[in-house]
C-alpha cells in the first residue's frame, strides 16, 4: 500500500433514484482507491436536473453508503449550488474563443438531424453557428453556448483500465455548454466541479469513455490538469444482457432489507470486476491494502444472486453473535426479556449455521419466540398422533428428574428411555420436536431441550402431553 495524500477521488451520483448496484460498486471502488494511497474520497451529488432530483432519493444514496461504511471526506457538494462558477467558466471559452454563440432553432436541428440520418451521416451538430458573424444573429432566438472542439487530429484517453483509446476529432461535434435560458450541461458542470475540486482520479462505468474525450478537449481548451481516467465494465446479468431488475438489480437497501450484511455486500461488489489472485473472502481492510486499478477486468462482470447469498452466509458464520441479534432483535414483534435474549444468544451459533440471510436467521427463532401453548405447522401436527402423545408423556417424568439439564445429559436420558421403551431414536425425537417447536425443522432436538432450559422445556412437552 502507498501513501499519496494528493490522490482525490469522487463518487457523484444523481438524487433521481436509487443507489444502484453498479453506483455502488463505483463507489466502493472510488472509496477504496483513496483509501489505500491515503488520499481522499468526495461526494458529489449531481442535482442540476432540479425536476427530477428528490430529497428520498437522496436519502436513499447518503443511507446506502453510510451502510456500506463508504465515508466520504468534506461535506458532500451540491451541484446545483454552483451553477454561476459553471457559467463563469463558460464565459471565459467564450471570451478565449473556445466556445461560440449558437442560434439554431429546435426545429432547425430538427430538420438537420433528420436530413442526416436519410443521407447515412452522423446525427451530431454540424456546426453551422460555429464561425458565423455574431452580426447574423437573429434578435429573437436566445443562444446556446457551445464548445469549439477541434475539428482535425486525435484525441486520446491513456485509460488504466481501457488502455489507450484513440477518438478522431471529426468524430465529436460542439456540444453545448450553456443552454439557452442560462443553464449549464451536465457536461460542463462535471468539467469545472472535477477540477475546483482537485479531482486527480476519475473512476467509472465505461458508458462514460465518450464524454471522457469531450471533458479532455475542455480541460485542454481551459489549459487545466486532466484527470487519470479509469473506466470499469459495467455489470452484466447472467445473460449476459444489461443489468435490470429481472437481474437482481435493486437498489442498495433493498439487499440490506433481504438481510444482506454489508461487509458481504462490499465483498461481493468488490469481486465484480476486480479480483486479488483466487481470494474470494476479502475483508475491508484486506481490500484497501490491495485495491489498485492494474485489479480491474476488462470484461464486463456477471451479477449472481445466488452467489451474493453463499456469501453472506459466510459471512453470517462468522459474525459476532451479540451484533447478529442487535441486527435482528428490533425485527422481532416483541421487545425480548433477559432470559428470552440468554436464549436467543444461546441459539445463535447454531442457527447461524444454518442461515444464510438475517431474515432466514430471524425465522429460526420462531420456536424460541412463540407463545404457548405452541401451534404447530401441518408437518409437525402429523407426528403428533395419540400413540406419540403417550410416549411423549412418559418422557416428561423421565426428563424432569434430571440431576443437570444439559445438552449431554438431556441426549443420555432420552437414549436410555428409547431403549428401555424398545423404541428407535427418531420415534421419540420427532414427535418430541414437534412438541419443543411446533415445526419439523429446528437445530438438534437435543440442543433445543439445552436452550429452553427444563421448566420450559417441560411446559411445553406438557401442553402436548400433559
């Protein structure tokens, strides 16, 4: 790991939805990069399309990176709040003649575009305000401002993740800076918001190569430092088909709401595209000593949901039993008692064995959590028949005396009353699960007689037996 505090890096999304899946990894990846050469990491929150921006989508990012620990440095910056710098700027391409006044009509680039597609030609503008006297400017057309791109030559993108990427001049037009009621793009206010902000590193999904070769030929026209481009694959579904909902892609909180961890959500994201030898089980602090931007693919990853539930129940394996329950407790319909939460805690090793969600783990606390008498499910029902009953009722004496109720001594006395009874094991274990939980699935019968304790345990074989 190097240390290189002059490293800045920024994750700027828009407040019109969601934090995607794939902004996410954006993020973590942004975060991560600073984190390891020691620089920093900013949040800006690209809010100019004041219609479409919302508070609760806004909530939904700042939430959802606070999940993922994603910490941003400085108080996040407000595009829209910038908007007179961004004109500003505009105004010096102006004045430095590396943007004009442009009075085409909507109906004329309209008919400019169309005339383009039937003739087989590229759909950009065709300049034709470009080098114009501002003398034959029409009194009642307000003007868009556009950037004089040059027309001959190359420009290329030293990419860290694409390579070299050579984009001929006459294939990019004069995109607009300043639209005609004043307002700037989105493109110009990226530029000018990158470099106020001491960008030094931009890192995002490769849909953007194309404006990259725009922003380039501005930070060249304003005669201000370029940035180091890194352009990630976008994800893919496992059909190799752009990622949608049908794929699994939600929004952030949807994965913490199906009870997804959010190390095991770094985790996966950060295997999305980038990749450490065969280490699959990376932790934060292993991800930012090894992050570096020579670890991401070029090829476009696969979102697998199944593979984020594996891994998150690794994950949930090796959680801290006390942290699983505080996660889970305020889900439960009921605030737990002392003895209830001694339990729950002492359960928890081996339902978390079993779960690979927090609310698969919830649900395995049903047993523990239930009122009685219990009811139980259809399965369980079925073993409950008389002749089980009546075994049950035997046991109750047999258990109750008991010296130590423990797992082992619980399993020994249970044993020796099916021998004597010349019953098999699972006669008596089966029904006596359906008594203990009201279903047919639980850790081992003998383990749940642990947990419960003996007057619960004996309450409830007595409400079934008694």
């Amino acid at each position: 790991m190097t240390s290189d505090p002059s490293i800045v890096t920024r994750f700027a999304p828009s407040p019109t939805g969601f934090l995607h899946i794939g902004s996410a990894r954006t993020a973590l990846f942004n975060w991560l990069y600073a984190r390891h050469h020691g620089g920093r990491f900013l949040l800006r929150i690209e809010d100019t399309d004041r219609a479409r921006s919302t508070e609760e989508a806004m909530e939904a990012i700042l939430s959802g990176m606070s999940w993922l620990g994603l910490t941003w440095d400085d108080d996040p910056v407000y595009q829209h709040q910038l908007a007179d710098r961004h004109r500003a700027v505009a105004q010096l391409l102006l004045e430095s003649g590396n943007a004009y006044k442009c009075y085409a009509t909507a109906e004329e680039l309209t008919e400019m575009r169309e005339k383009a597609r039937s003739e087989g030609r590229s759909v950009g503008y065709d300049g034709r305000w470009r080098d114009r006297d501002p003398s034959e400017a029409p009194n009642h057309v307000p003007p868009v401002i556009r950037f004089k791109a040059p027309r001959s030559g190359e420009t290329i993108i030293d990419d860290k993740v694409q390579g070299k990427v050579t984009f001929p001049n006459d294939q990019l037009d004069d995109m607009v800076l300043l639209r005609s009621d004043g307002t700037p793009t989105y493109m110009l206010s990226v530029i000018v918001d990158d470099h106020d902000m001491g960008v030094t590193h931009i890192i995002r999904g490769d849909d953007h190569l194309n404006n990259a070769a725009r922003q380039v030929q501005v930070f060249h026209a304003l005669d201000w430092s370029v940035p180091v481009y890194a352009h990630i694959p976008l994800i893919h579904g496992q059909d190799g088909g752009k990622l949608s909902k049908r794929h699994g892609a939600l929004g952030v909180e949807a994965y913490r709401d199906m009870g997804m961890l959010p190390e095991a959500m770094c985790n996966y994201l950060l295997r999305l595209g980038w990749s450490h030898g065969d280490d699959e089980i990376i932790s934060s602090e292993q991800a930012i000593e090894w992050f570096d931007l020579p670890g991401i693919g070029k090829s476009a990853a696969q979102f697998d949901m199944d593979k984020l539930t594996n891994l998150n129940g690794v994950y949930m394996r090796g959680a801290e039993d006390h942290r699983l329950l505080e996660l889970i407790e305020p889900q439960f319909d009921r605030s737990l008692d002392a003895l209830t939460r001694e339990r729950c805690l002492a359960a928890m090793p081996l339902l978390k064995e079993r779960a690979k969600t927090l609310l698969e783990l919830m649900a395995g606390f049903d047993f523990l959590l239930a009122d009685r008498p219990l009811k139980p499910d259809a399965k369980a029902a079925k073993l409950l028949k008389p002749e089980a009953v009546t075994i049950l009722g035997k046991l109750i004496p047999i258990l109750a005396a008991c010296d130590e109720w423990t797992k082992e001594n619980a399993e020994a006395t249970v044993r020796q009353f099916a021998i004597d009874e010349g019953l098999k094991l699972g006669n008596i274990a089966q029904p006596l699960r359906a008594a203990l939980t009201g279903t047919t699935a639980s850790p081992g019968i003998f383990d749940v007689l642990a947990i419960l304790g003996r007057d619960e345990s004996l309450g409830r074989i007595g409400d079934v037996a008694g």
